[in-house]
C-alpha cells in the first residue's frame, strides 16, 4: 500500500504535485476530488475492492485508447 502523502509527489528536478498533474491533463478540480477519494477508499479496504479495481483499470483503458478523453 503507498503510504506517501498525495502531495509528495516529486519529479526529477521540481515537486510537481499529482493535483497539478491531473489538472495539467485536463481534470476538473471534482474530477480529482474523485479520484483521491476513490484511491484512499482502496487503499483502506472498501466494500468490493476487486470490482473497483478492475473499473478503475477499465477506464484507464478507455482513456489510453482514446475512446474517453481526461
């Protein structure tokens, strides 16, 4: 499990933030909101963990296929 804390995310030379990240991609500021949640909801058990895993890995597929955009 990541413990690291969601802003310590640090790039080669700058700390670039994952908010910063997904935003620069195009994620609304509730779209990232939702993301966190659904990542700490996880991470910390959740009612069916494998089903929102393989949704979560679903919608990375749609995304890196092109059919969806961020």
């Amino acid at each position: 499990m990541n413990t690291q804390p969601l802003e310590m995310i640090h790039t080669s030379q700058s700390a670039e933030t994952e908010t910063d990240k997904l935003a620069r991609n195009g994620f609304t500021p509730d779209e990232i909101i939702s993301l966190f949640w659904l990542r700490q909801w996880y991470q910390h058990g959740g009612s069916d963990r494998v089903e929102v895993l393989r949704q979560l890995e679903f919608l990375k597929l749609l995304v890196v296929n092109g059919k969806i955009k961020p």
